[in-house]
C-alpha cells in the first residue's frame, strides 16, 4: 500500500544549489543535511515538507559523471516522484517482469543504511520517472517543517500516457485523471500545446512565492 509521496526528485547545476536552496527553506521546509553515497557520482540534498516526506535537490559532483545523462537534462525541473510503500514486495510486482524494471538495495552495513528502492524504468528515461521505496512511515515526518505537499500537476502532450504508466505501475485508486496518495492529490492534464512539465503545490508556506524552473513551477502558499 502506497502511505504517501517519499521524495521529489529535481537535478540542478550545483551553482544553482545555494539560491534554491534559500528560497525553500525561507518558504518554511526543513534542510536535514546532504546525503550523497560516496561511491555516487551525485550528491543530494534534502528538504523536509510539513507531515513527512521531502524534496531532492540532486547534482553531478562533476558534469557528465552519471550514468543517467537524461536525468540532468533540462534542469531545474521535477525529473522523479517516488512513493513511500509499507507492503513493497508485493506493491512492486505491478511491475516487476518489465525488461527495463530495476531493484536497488542496500544492507545496514553499507553507507547510508538499510534501504530499498524499485522502479518500472530506467531513471530519467521517463518524465516524471516513478518509483517506490520501501518504508513503513515518510521520512522527516517530525523535522518540524512548514508546508504541505498538497498537489502534483503532470501537464502536457504526453500527459495521457504518462497517466497510464502511473495507473498500471501502482496500487492506486484513480478517479478520472488523479490519484490521492496520503495527504496528495497527483493530477494529469493533457494539453497538446505544452510538452510534459511537472509542478507542485505546497500550501500552508511561510511565504507566497513561485520557484520557476525549465519545466513546471514549485508553487509555495501561506
């Protein structure tokens, strides 16, 4: 069962780190440290929403060093959605037989802790990419952060199909064109005169502002 949105991916340049940093944290989230692995060719940082979950500002240590070269096209933008499963063996058999599906774990022994992850594609093959991650609560639900992930909006020309891969790879329940999970409703738009953009909605902020980025816009209001 899907309890809620984990993490919102958004690749940057690393000199865009500082600015969107500030502008996040000034709108009430919650900066909980940097968590690149070293053997990672990226590094991430995170910023926690009010009842759990967070943002992911990830970057290449070095330009062209990951081996996802789409995931840094195009940035800033929201390249990946993950969602927090606390039945996740059984949540990501939806997809499990696909030929480009993949399964990322790592033992408390390793960097970083336990932690396991799965997706139906490739990352940064698919715009926005979706995956799971195996948990039984959102994490940073008690960082203390302001403001409520409230709406995803997947809008464009290829929204259609985009909704399709949403409904067939999880265990969702879609009236129409969204879904809620947790305390999120994730909408899909089809409009043939955009390309794909994917934007947010984060109410009860401290401040009212706008974070454009190349496709879609973070949306913060009080």
């Amino acid at each position: 069962m899907l309890i809620g949105i984990d993490r919102i991916i958004i690749p940057i340049d690393e000199g865009e780190r500082k600015q969107l940093s500030r502008r996040i944290v000034d709108a009430g989230l919650v900066y909980t440290g940097d968590t690149g692995l070293s053997d990672h060719p990226t590094a991430d940082a995170h910023f926690a929403l009010e009842g759990g979950g967070f943002i992911e500002l990830v970057w290449e240590r070095e330009p062209g060093m990951s081996q996802f070269r789409t995931l840094f096209d195009a940035m800033p933008r929201i390249a990946g959605l993950g969602f927090t499963s606390n039945d996740f063996d059984a949540d990501r058999q939806r997809f499990a037989g696909e030929d480009t599906a993949w399964l990322w774990e790592r033992t408390a022994e390793d960097e970083g802790g336990a932690s396991r992850s799965a997706g139906p594609a490739t990352v940064g093959e698919e715009d926005p990419y979706l995956f799971l991650i195996d948990g039984q609560r959102l994490p940073y639900a008690d960082a203390g952060a302001t403001g409520r992930l409230t709406e995803i909006v997947i809008e464009g020309r290829s929204a259609a199909g985009r909704r399709r891969r949403y409904s067939e790879s999880l265990t969702a329940t879609f009236q129409g064109d969204e879904f809620g999970v947790g305390a999120t409703i994730v909408r899909f738009r089809q409009n043939e005169g955009i390309p794909i953009t994917n934007s947010l909605i984060i109410e009860g902020a401290r401040v009212d502002d706008e974070l454009q980025l190349s496709r879609g816009a973070i949306s913060f209001k009080r």
